[in-house]
C-alpha cells in the first residue's frame, strides 16, 4: 500500500491537521500491519469521530447524574 501526500484530496468540505511524523508513521504501520483502513485519513477520521462521540456520551451522562 503506497501513501501520497495531498494524491487525490477532496477540494471542499475538508481541513488539514498537523500530526507528528512519529505518531504518522506508527498509523501507517498499523494500517499496512491490519489492512483494515485504505487511508491514513480514514483512520484519523475515525479515531477522532470515535473520540468525539465517546466525549459527548461522557458530557451526556455528567448531565444526566446532575440533574438527577
């Protein structure tokens, strides 16, 4: 599996981060390793929606015990 930066990026709708070249290539490894995901940005995108997701039901639960 070959990875290239900027190859076929969606023009709109999409922002760019900046990752330590460390943690980039440990995802990579882990990507080639598993074959589960075909982009290094399909699996940040993932692993930040999972992030998110697991914050807000934390948030929602705090709520909850708060009022309750």
């Amino acid at each position: 599996m070959k990875f290239e930066r900027g190859k076929n990026m969606p023009t709109s709708n999409y922002k760019s981060v900046t990752l330590k070249e460390e943690l980039v290539e440990r995802v990579k490894t882990l990507i080639e390793r598993v074959g589960t995901y075909h982009s290094i940005s399909e699996f940040v995108s993932e692993a930040v929606r999972l992030r998110v997701e697991a914050i807000e039901n934390q948030e929602k639960l705090r709520r909850a015990n708060h009022e309750g």
